[in-house]
C-alpha cells in the first residue's frame, strides 16, 4: 500500500498483515501449546492408544429392548460398555481413509477437534474433511486435510473451516447416499461432531454402515464427538460436558459481569438478558455462578416446582422491591432462552393453541376480523388457558394467537421473553407502589421490608434494558479448556478408528488429575422418547437436574445475590497468565472437584 | 455453608469467597503492577513532578477574544500554553483536601485515576471521593479516599466506587453552592473525571473558583481528567485519546470478531450491528480496522461527502450483492449510534419536522386520527423532506411523525439504525433480484458482476439479524492500556494539584516510547459552538477526520474487506501474555507510531 498520510509505513505494513484470520491474537494462539492426556504421547509426540472395555457401564437403558431391536448389529457389540484407553499396545493400522463431519451450529474448539484426528492419524492414514455437514455427506463433497492446514486452524474459533449444516440424515433413500458416497469414496471410518440430535444420527449411522459397504464386506466405523454450547450433551460422570460450553458461557459471563459492573456505576437500569441455550438452562446457571446477578431463571427449576408466569414475575419485583427499600435501583435478571416451554401452564396454554390451529386452519385462514379470530380461539381452549393469555400484554396475546409458522405451529423461540418479562414486572411495580398494603409485611407472602425501606420503594423508578446473547459464543477462538479438551477428543475419536471401533461417542473425564479418554457407546445413550406423535430412538438432551451439586450451590446462595450486590465479573477470558485454565463451575461442582483449574498432563506443541 | 450434595467443599468455599468482586480474575488483576511514566518514579515509588511552560501550544482558538472575555481570571494565567512535567524539583507540598468525581457515563480505568492521584498525593495531603458526580458535589457528599480502599479498587471496572451522575453546574446558584462546600469542606482542589461537557463545566468552575473561596483570598484549583468511550475527547498529537475507549473498542471487537467468524461457520446471515459512541465514529472505525468487516459506515464522512440514505442503502446492497455473486451470503454492517443526524437529508427532515412540531403543538395534540396527522405535516415540510420521508418504511415514518419527547423533540437515538438499514436493504434487493438488468453490468454506477455471478445473487438468500453493543463496553475491567493510561493520568492531574496549578486537564503523549505527561489548558480547547439557539463556550466534540491516517488506511482497505471475508478476529482482550499492550488502532496510526505496543517506562507494584 502506498504512503497513508502521516502514519508509519511499518505500522500500515503490520496492520495490513493482520486480515483474513490474522490478527495479532489470532497469530499468538496458533503458537499455544496445549496439555494432551499421557496415554496419547510418546517422545514428545502423538500418539494413538487403543480402547478396551472399562469396570464402567452407563445405566441400563429403560428401553433396553427397543433399542437392542433396533440397532441389531451395533446393540451386541457395544452395549452400554464404557471403553478406556490403554497403552499396553498400540494400534498400527495404516491406509484407513477417515472422513470428519461438522453438524448443528458453531461451537468453539471444533478445528481442534481436526488437529488432535489429523495429528493421531499420522501420516499413514488420510483425513478427509467434508464439506457443509450432513449436506456435504449426501453430496459427497470432501477434500484432504494436510497437515499444513492445521497451522492456519489450530486453537481458532467458528467451523468455517469446513462449513456446517442442520440437515438430518433419515430416509432410507439419504442412508443409501451416504453408503454410495463412503463405498466410492474409500471411506473407512465417518467422525461425526455434532450435539445430541447429531450423535443419534451417528448411532444410526453406525447401525446401518456396520457391514457390507465395501466389497469386501467391511462396514464403516462412525465415532461421535461431544459438541453444543448449550451443554445440554453430558453423562453424568462420564461425559462432564460437550465442547464449545466453557468459551460460550466464559463469553456471556463477561458480557453480564461487564453489565453488572455498569449497574452500581450509573445506578438506574435492572437489565434483563436473555442468553442462547435452547431448551436447558446449563447455560443460564454456569453464567449465574459465575456472575451472581440478582434473579436467575433456571426453567427445569420452574417445571419441576410448576411456577406459574405471575410466580416468576412475582419473584423478579421482590428482588425490585427489597433492593429498592434499600436504596439498590439496579439489578440484572438472566432469562434461559427455552424459559417459556417450561412454564407450565404457558406449555398447556401453547399446546392447546396449536390444536386449535390445527383442527381450524381453515376456518382461521378464512377469518380476516382479528377480534373475530380471537373470540373464536378463546372459546375453543380451557378456562385456565384462556385466562392466562387474557393475563398477557396486549403485543405477547397477540403474537400467541397470531404468528405463526409455516406448519401453524407457534414460533415459541421467537417470543421475546425478555421484553414480556419487563411488561409483567412493570405493571405488577405499578400495582405494587400505587397499593403496597397488601405486598408488604411479615405475613406468609409478603415481602418483608419495614416502612421506610416500602416508602423507599414506592418512590424508586424501575427503569430497564434488555439484551439477547447468542451469536457471540458460539464462535469465539477456544478458551484453553475447550482448546485443550477438543484436541484431547479429537485424538480419543481418531484412536478409536485405529483400534477398529465403532458406535462410540469419545469422552474426558478426570479433568482435573490428567485426564482420561473414555469411549460411550452411543447405543447405550439412546431411550425412546414421543416426538411429533410417534415414538423415536433418541439421545435425551440433559437438563439440569435441580438435585445437582451446581445447582444446589446456586440455590444455596441466591436469595443473598437477589438482596444486594454480590456480583463479581470473570473478566474476558484469558489464554495466558493466572486465570486462564479455568473449567466451568458447573462441570467443576458436578464432578466433585476440588478446584477449578484443569489438568490434562503434558503441554505439547501441535502444529 | 453446609455441605452441597457431592460437591467438594474446598471448590465450595472458593467459589463463596469470590462474590462482591473477588473473582478469581478480580483478586489476580489487582496484582498486576503497570507501568508509571519515569518522572513520576523514584526509588521504586511514585512522586509527584512539577509542570512548566513546554515549547507546545494548542492551536489558537478561532474564537480567542471571547474566551477571554469569558475566562477573565484564567485566560491572563492559562491561555493555550501546555505545560510539560518536570523533574530538577519535586513539588513538596502538603495538607491539600483534594477532591474528585467522576461525571457522566462510566468508562474503564476511572478507578485507577484515583489510584494515581492517591499515590501521588500521598499520606501528607488528603483525597476525598465526591459521591455520585456533580450532583455530590452540589450536596457536598464526599468521604476520604485511604490506602486500604485502593487494594479492592485498582484495576477494576466501573464508577461504583464513587458513584457518577449527569448533573450539568450551570446556574449562578450552583456555583454558589459548589463555592460553599468547597469552603465549608476546606477544599484546596477539584479533580473532575469526566467528557467533553464535563471537561467545559471544569473550565467553568476554575474560572468561578480562581480566588476568594477561602476566607485569606486563595480559590480552589480545578483539573479535568478525559474521560469517554466514545474517543472524542481528543487533541491531535497533544491528547491522543481519552479512556475508556480502549477497552470499550476492545470488548465491542471481540464481540464483532466473533460474530464475523460466526458468518462464514452458519453461512447464512447479515448481521447489522449497532455500536454506542453518540456523534462520533471513533468506535465504529476502531472496531472496523480491529475486525475488516464487509461494510462501515462513519458518519462524519457520510456528512461530508453529502450521501444520502438511499446511498448508504445502496453501499450494502453493492456488498450484498457482489458477495452473493461468489456464493458468500453472509457478511457484518456496523453502524455508528449517531448515523442518522449525520446523513444531511435526514438532518433537514428532522430539522423540519421539529419546527413543524413546535409551531403547531396545539394542532396535532388536538388532532387524533393519524392520517390526518400526517396529511398535516407533509403539507408542511419542504418536497425533499416529503419525498424522503415517504420512501421510508412505515414503522419509520410513524416514529419520525410521532414518537417525540416531552419537549417535542424527535429522539434521534431512539431510532433503531440498524433495523431501519434492514428494512431498506431487503427493499432494494428484492428489487435487484426481480429485476437485475439496470443494477449489473459495466456502465457508470452499475455492479461490476458477470451474469453467473448476477444468476446466484438473484437465487440468493437474504436473512438478517442485528445487534446493539453498548453498556458491555463502560464497564469491564480495564484493559492493560486503559489501566496504565488511567494511573498515569492520576497521577498527571494530582502532580499538578502539588504544582499549584489550575484549569488544566491531564494528558500522555508518546505512548510507544515512554510515555510524556502533559497539561492542556483548558481555556485553550475552549471554542464559542451554537446550541440550543444561543452562543455557548465548550470544548467542541473531537470527531473522525476523513484526512485522519487512520481513516485514510480504512478506506484503502474497506473495497477489499466488502467483496470477500477478509475479517480478523482480536480475541477477548488479554490482561496477560503476548497481546497484552496493545493500544487502539487508531491511536497508533494517527499518532504516527511504528507498532501497536504501549510503553510508560518502569512496572511499579501500586498496591
């Protein structure tokens, strides 16, 4: 570039060498090194163990015989056996052609996931990348992974790499394609990243491939690896969690610690931050611990104890309430993205809408009077429903009634929970202020605040934001514990394809002393379970379970974060210095560790 | 606490003791020593140095006679001399009763501020906190600052410690009252952390304290302190930037960054994100030059080169539309806050629209039905404000005609930018893509595509998602620079409290080499701006200048980083490691420095 004005030509000489993936950051995290587990390294270098089966098994599948009957040739050899790495001998195939698949939306880590393959499989075997995800299977559309790429991959964020896809592989006429597509292509082994939808389709993938895709009677291996921000894919002490969790939670933590800092600062906004996480709210409580904001929703929580709408919003305005009575006219209140279908009697309400959709379609297509089309659902839905959406602002009865998708099923995940929040707890302050007798005072129910703390509160004003985090956690570069624990997964999937396995997820556990590479079989995760109407052979997504030590700790300390300021800000999360190698509190509490520090052996130098 | 389930009781009581500000990255910063600048180092501690006449002035200002008339007590003294610290003696001084407060919205660093000036002022003069800004002033709420307070403060985020407020000392009756507890408080100096306006009010208040405070003729000396996010409280090469911008551009890039790695992994958005920054687009171009996204506007150039909102539409769509002939649709548009006071059409119509408001109030309060509103006000404004405002989406148009605030005013910030550019945007390209013949081809204006290219723009997908990046980045804890940056101010503005000096602010130049401490006189930044109809003495907004070097380098980059991802992702900011010292970009190219690394001489331990 020629001369810019008065700016320093090596410093235009430097900035312009930062584009396309380069950054000054970006150029430092390729050279980080990172700890891999002991069984994996030999002289310094990679190596593959084999897998052999442990003392561990995962729980009995309450649908046992479904699912032997419907994996016939995986159910027999891989069971609900948990597999271990063990370096007595190690695998030497050589000549495997093995091909790596990216599924669902972004997680941090996932390139690792292709360093720690690329690097076990060696230079005897090949590793394929495929294309755009489950699509690209179909289409076959794959190409070599060198080991010159890893350089520009290593430790960065997002899939671009190869791309991604939602597409679900099903028909009988897709199964046929991807055998076309591995039997032309050579393919020895498929590795599958993806969440719990994903890894079903790997278990089913294994099935189908178990045999007779090459001439010679061999099948395909399929290995599935652990990945979804939501967390939402984890087995108890054998799967502490997925990938892409800890960066995605790390990022949100700082985005609300940042927010929490601001609130005592300029003294005036409650903020109400709703964060991604679909359906579980692992999300929502790792950002809690690690924040400690005033009100945190976990929707399990609300489904178990069936809280109504009005309890939550009665649960926002005393924490309104007894800040305000002590002068504290700020908060932050974190909303799960999956908080609606939770509740309760919002699910009933949603369910019986969608009947009515259903079975009056036609009729409702044809109604073009918008208080016609209401009265006519009214009438058609339980008194309970019906009196709940009366409850609901205007704007939020509305886009129930109205907005619909092209199936005449509710968007549930548009609804801005967020913004209906707000509403709520802002009429419920009104009444509260404009007649505070009955709210106040020590009777069962009431918020215990003394005259002057109501006064207080009656005078305050109850002013709000409102934020949605999503996008940005999912493609961040790896915090060192999802650096770490993908390439760590990586060379656990690619050493089960050495030692001939298939029908596996690859897992870490021991995440503190070392480290230790497990292999679930998929076959023992999955249970049926009632979707759309008819019974399917699934992985259940893991909520939180509110008998967790995570979430206990949680409950143990937030009637203190909702009475005052407690908040504490993780920061911006680290790469180097003292606070970098920090693991989820969550994954931490649950697993019985002593701190939060993880520890996978050896730091190696990867590319 | 009492046992949590299996939870490990060690990890339960280091997770309790991290709440009100202890977590594990809280307690680690506040042990990170900075660097201080040599003059204000001896023996390993921090001293105070004298300032003296340098061989710099500030350019004279274009309304110099009026400042002076203005300013008859500090205009003689001050002038436009900067002041420049020196070390052939230590000021000795002792017993001063300082005072400081923090103005308008927190920025990160404000805390090390008093770090600095309590070190430098030491245990033989006294620092008192003001409590929530101006208005603590007026009420005359402060408390003492001691050594113990500074080990929970430093380099941490926020105001909270003191608190901040928006309180504008106008009135003869204020100025009074600050004179009344400045003498009933026995204070000897103000310190005022604060903007643009809050730097203007401390001109003022030094001018009206200059002498007769205290009962044996002395006044109390004022020293401002710049502070925005927003950068545009800067002075060429005498005041590179103020703080907070540092680690407000660098929480919104990684924010960005990551986003832009999100794109080409999903594959399917446009993400329109809004940035905080008010008027002035520093914030837009530091994140654009920190991430290459595919479209920036800076509206300072949108003004000056007179482009229409139908251009910057046309600008996205240009994008849009030639990366979606390579088979790239997704991309990132950042937006600066104040876009649509910068665009000169947009400013007429809102100029226009306010009039008509003002001179008709009783007409169109009294008027209900909306359309005759409307017929109203069309009939009033000039054919090009019609014209516009008509091509407008409706939601737009409404809000121009109708949303006003309680002073009839149209709430310009209130406009959702980014929505509004989306709406646009989708408008134009579905014109486009029905018929593409007038867009594509070679002539004067038209995109350069081939029909290839032009086939898989017309079959390519729109879809959009937009964001608002504001309060996440007051915050956070300080980046190193702000965290040095802010210490060295400190110190600058007490050294000059122990020099006897007022109605200077603080200043660091050569950050790359050393660091210079300087005094700006605030007189000297003092021009005569029209508002609100009538003449007022301020420090004018310092916006981007489009012959700036770091605008030039942009907009050699920005052809290139529209037509294909050239993004680069600045990671969260590290406090630790090899990225650690880097300054904003745009300093280190308008300041004509060789790197990104900042460097104020000698690490000191501070608490």
């Amino acid at each position: 570039m020629s001369k810019i004005g008065s700016a320093n030509p090596q410093l235009i000489q430097a900035l312009e060498s930062t584009e396309k993936g380069n950054s000054m950051f970006e150029k430092q995290i390729r050279q980080m090194p990172l700890p891999v587990i002991k069984d994996f390294v030999e002289g310094g270098g990679i190596v593959p163990a084999h897998f052999s089966t442990s003392t561990e098994t995962l729980p009995p599948s309450k649908d046992g015989a479904a699912v032997s009957a419907g994996f016939p040739n995986l159910y027999p050899v891989t069971g609900n056996s948990v597999l271990q790495s063990t370096t007595t001998e190690r695998p030497k195939t050589s000549g495997k052609r093995v091909a790596v698949l990216f599924s669902g939306g972004p997680a941090a880590g996932g390139h690792n996931v292709l360093v720690g393959l690329k690097k076990v499989l060696g230079t005897q075997n090949i590793l394929l990348g495929i294309k755009n995800g489950p699509k690209g299977l179909l289409e076959g559309t794959m190409f070599e992974i060198t080991e010159k790429a890893l350089e520009t991959i290593v430790n960065t964020g997002g899939f671009d790499f190869l791309g991604s896809d939602r597409t679900k592989i099903k028909t009988s006429e897709q199964f046929n394609q991807v055998k076309t597509v591995c039997h032309d292509q050579k393919i020895d082994a498929l590795v599958v990243v993806g969440g719990d939808d994903s890894n079903t389709n790997a278990a089913v993938l294994a099935e189908y491939l178990f045999k007779n895709v090459h001439s010679d009677g061999r099948g395909v291996q399929v290995l599935g690896v652990p990945k979804t921000i939501d967390g939402d894919l984890q087995v108890e002490s054998l799967l502490p969690i997925s990938f892409g969790f800890d960066t995605a939670t790390k990022t949100y933590a700082e985005m609300v610690g940042n927010i929490l800092q601001d609130t005592p600062s300029s003294r005036k906004y409650w903020h109400f931050i709703k964060l991604m996480g679909r359906s579980a709210s692992h999300v929502a409580l790792e950002v809690a611990l690690q924040t400690k904001p005033a009100v945190t929703f976990v929707s399990e929580e609300i489904e178990n104890r069936k809280y109504s709408l009005s309890h939550i919003v009665d649960i926002i305005c005393r924490s309104v309430a007894r800040r305000a009575g002590k002068g504290i006219n700020h908060g932050v209140v974190i909303i799960p993205e999956g908080l609606i279908e939770f509740i309760p009697e919002m699910k009933q309400l949603i369910t019986e809408l969608n009947e009515v959709m259903a079975h009056s379609e036609k009729m409702l297509s044809e109604t073009h009077d918008v208080g016609e089309k209401k009265n006519f659902i009214y009438g058609k839905i339980s008194a309970e429903s019906a009196k709940l959406m009366a409850s609901l602002p205007d704007e939020f009865e509305n886009m129930l009634l109205l907005d619909r998708d092209s199936h005449g099923n509710l968007q549930v995940s548009q609804i801005p929970t967020e913004k209906l929040l707000i509403e709520m707890a802002t009429t419920r302050l009104h009444e509260m202020k404009t007649d505070p007798k009955p709210f106040f005072g020590q009777a069962e129910g009431q918020i215990d605040l003394n005259p002057e703390e109501v006064a207080r509160f009656v005078k305050s004003k109850f002013s709000t934001n409102n934020h949605f985090f999503g996008y940005e956690g999912r493609c961040g570069a790896p915090s060192r514990f999802d650096a770490a624990y993908c390439v760590n997964l990586g060379i656990t999937a690619g050493s089960l394809v050495l030692s001939g396995k298939t029908g596996y997820m690859a897992a870490i556990t021991s995440l503190d002393k070392g480290g230790k590479a497990l292999a679930l079989p998929l076959t023992g995760l999955i249970n049926v379970e009632r979707r759309h109407g008819k019974d399917e052979m699934v992985i259940e997504k893991a909520l939180v379970k509110i008998d967790s030590p995570a979430f206990m700790f949680f409950q143990a300390c937030r009637d203190r974060w909702s009475r005052e300021d407690c908040f504490a800000s993780p920061g911006p999360r680290q790469l180097w210095g003292p606070v970098a190698s920090q693991m989820p509190m969550t994954v931490a509490l649950n697993q019985g560790y002593a701190g939060l520090n993880f520890d996978l052996a050896a730091d190696v130098k990867l590319v």
